[in-house]
C-alpha cells in the first residue's frame, strides 16, 4: 500500500478547525488503499508568542522530508501584526521551496447560490494560476528615516523572464486540458515596464500555443468583467497581487470564501507542494466550530489528485459537490446551520455511498 508523508501546519483560528475535519475526509477517502502519515507541526502565532518565531530556524528543511504538506491558515490580528505572520511563514516556504505558481479553481458548486443572479454553475467555472514567488510579493524594498517626516517606503515588484515565462506555460498547459482560454491579467497602461514586459513574455509563449485563445485585460477591467460576465473565463494568469485580489473575489463569487481551494505547487518534484484553503484564519468565527470546512476539504483533494491519487480525489469532489447539492448540512456561511465537524461527517457519509 502507497505511504504519504504529509506535514500538517493547521495553523491558527479556523485553520485548527477545518483542517482535523479535512483529515478526516482524506483519510476516509483513502481507507484501504493508501495510507496518509500526518506529522502535525505546532507552527503558527503561539509558536510565536513562545519562541519569538513563526517556525523553528530549520523549518523549511524539516517541510522538505516531507511528501506535501496541508496548510489551514496563519494569522492571529489584532494580537501580532500580518506582516510578520505572514513572512514569517507562509511566504519564506513559497519562496524557498520553489512554488512558483498557485493554483486556484472559482467553480459556483451545485446547490449554492452565489452572489450573482442569472449565473449558475456553467457560468462560474475558472481556474486561476497565480505567480506565487516574487511580483509584488517578492520582499524587496526598504524603509528610510523611519518616524520621521520625510519617512520614505520602497517596495519594489519583481519579475524575472525565467519565472514569468514557467508560469505563464503551466497556465496555457492547464487551458489545454480545459476550454482552451487563457486570460492574461495585467496593468500595462499604468506599470509600463512590469507589465509590458509580462506581456510580451504571454505573447512568446502564446506562438508555442497555437490552440489557445489568449484574452488580455488590465486589472480593474477584470475584476468587473468576473462580476458582469464570469463566463468569460476559463484559465487565468497573474501577478501575486492581482491574483490574491481577484480570488478572494471569485471566493465571494462562490458564495463564500470558505469553499475556495488552493495548490502551490513548487517546480522542483523532489520538492512537497502546499495545499490550504484560499482564507485565513478568520478570527471573527474562530474557536465556534462553525467555519466552513469544504475550501479545506477540496484543497485535500487537490493534494490527493497531485500524490496520484486521482480516483480518491475525484470521490472527494463528488462527493463535496454531493453534499451542497443536497442543501441540508451546510455552515452558517452558506446560509445553514451546521457544524464544521457535521459538515464533513456528510462528505464522509456520501463518500461511503458513492
Ligand atoms: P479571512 O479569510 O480570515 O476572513 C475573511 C471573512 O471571510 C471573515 O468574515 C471570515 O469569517 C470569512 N471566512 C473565511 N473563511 C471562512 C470559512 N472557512 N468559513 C466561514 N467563513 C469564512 O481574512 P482576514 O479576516 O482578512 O484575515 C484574517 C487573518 O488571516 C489575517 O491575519 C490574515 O493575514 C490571515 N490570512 C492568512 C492566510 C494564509 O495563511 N494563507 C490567507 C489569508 C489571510
Ligand atoms: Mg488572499
């Protein structure tokens, strides 16, 4: 039987609460033919009130023993500020274990009503592919005369050729196995060289794919075209910024943020990749018990599906879909009034079925 060593940093907030719930899906959905190996890692904000970091100096080595690792969320406001929870974690393990694109399905289930009137399912089916090392993101810049009046903050985007072009080519092979649509995200008419030169790095790659039909839209454009017309997306590319924004929309999109997925995936294969939900640790619900564990579950099963798992992954999205399709066990979010735990005993109950 096929092992799996998965690390697990359920962080904090509802990270605590929807990952024991994913676990116990995942284990389920595997009961007989895989065994999943958990080693919990106690990282996040406590570890930080106790040692003065958000994971042990040899972290990163640690996680690389590792055959994936399943994230819930870090982040612990008022208490410490987010940008040291989240440098302190999330982003030092993208960056150094090499996960240059994230991966983010926006797919309106069966059952839920999404914000939208007139769209359904068919309508709200996309995947985005956000670059997930460097961009905006990428951690370079500086402070000067700190407290003073002529205080002076430099934070500077980065994009490489060489990163921008292995994620722009995973984004047109992942439109090859869909629709064949690729959305190129950007700002070329205010960030003239970042942009411009993302551009035309879409437009070299693009000649290798001659299949795929390439749309280009700015930033503010898209976010308004999600919200009109989501149907005009099938994959779409871009910056860390742009990304993280249009997703945390395409969540509201879903109906709640709570359903949304998301894989890092590193480009090293010797290397683990990173599953969690796209929301953080939500301190306005934590410690109820009602968060919604769903977002948490389908990354479960993406992390399936990339162990090779596919079969088990596929029973875990029908059976996901089973359960808001049927209406009757659903968290507060999406209108009901179940419990974290009820909400995945369902998704177990209809992956015994299925
Ligand atoms: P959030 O995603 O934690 O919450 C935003 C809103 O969505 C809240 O009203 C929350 O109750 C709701 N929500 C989120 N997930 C839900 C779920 N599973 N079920 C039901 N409702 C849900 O974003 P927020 O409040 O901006 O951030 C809180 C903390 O999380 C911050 O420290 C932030 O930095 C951190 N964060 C961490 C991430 C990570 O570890 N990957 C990702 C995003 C935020
Ligand atoms: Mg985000």
């Amino acid at each position: 039987m096929q092992r799996y060593r998965i690390a697990v940093i359920a962080g904090d907030g509802i990270g605590r609460e929807v990952i024991p719930a994913g676990k116990a899906v995942l284990e389920a959905a595997v009961a007989g033919s895989a065994e999943l190996v958990w080693t919990d890692l106690p990282w996040g904000s406590d570890y930080y009130r106790e040692t003065g970091a958000m994971m042990p100096a040899d972290g990163i080595e640690t996680l690389k023993g590792f055959d994936a690792i399943y994230l819930g969320a870090v982040g612990d406001p008022p208490h410490i500020p987010d940008h040291v929870t989240l440098w302190g974690l999330m982003l030092p393990i993208r960056k150094a274990l090499d996960m240059h694109v994230n991966v983010r399905p926006i797919r309106l289930l069966p059952g839920i009503t999404g914000p939208l009137r007139d769209k359904g399912p068919a309508d709200i089916d996309m995947i985005f592919v956000r670059e997930n090392t460097e961009g905006e993101y990428a951690g370079v810049g500086g402070r000067i005369h700190v407290g003073t009046p002529y205080e002076v903050a430099l934070q500077t985007a980065v994009f490489s050729r060489f990163n921008v072009e292995r994620v722009v080519r995973y984004a047109f092979e992942l439109a090859r196995t869909r629709r064949r649509h690729l959305t190129s995200v950007t700002k070329s008419n205010a960030q003239q060289y970042s942009m411009v030169f993302w551009d035309e790095v879409v437009a070299a790659v693009a000649a290798d794919y001659p299949d795929v039909e390439v749309q280009s839209l700015l930033v503010d454009a898209a976010a308004a075209l999600m919200v009109r017309a989501p149907e005009r997306f099938d994959v779409v590319v871009a910056s860390n910024l742009f990304a993280d924004i249009l997703t945390d929309l395409g969540g509201a999109l879903m109906g709640s943020l709570g359903l949304a997925p998301s894989a890092n995936l590193t480009a090293d294969p010797a290397l683990p990749s990173l599953f969690e939900p796209i929301h953080g640790s939500a301190p306005d619900i934590a410690g109820r018990g009602v968060a919604n564990p769903l977002g948490a579950i389908w990354a479960g099963a993406m992390m399936l599906e990339h162990l090779g798992e596919a079969d088990a992954a596929a029973r875990v999205m029908r059976a996901i879909e089973a359960t808001t399709a049927e209406g009757t066990t659903l968290t507060p979010d999406l209108g009901g009034t179940a419990s974290t735990d009820q909400v995945a005993e369902r998704v177990i109950a209809h992956l015994s079925a299925s």
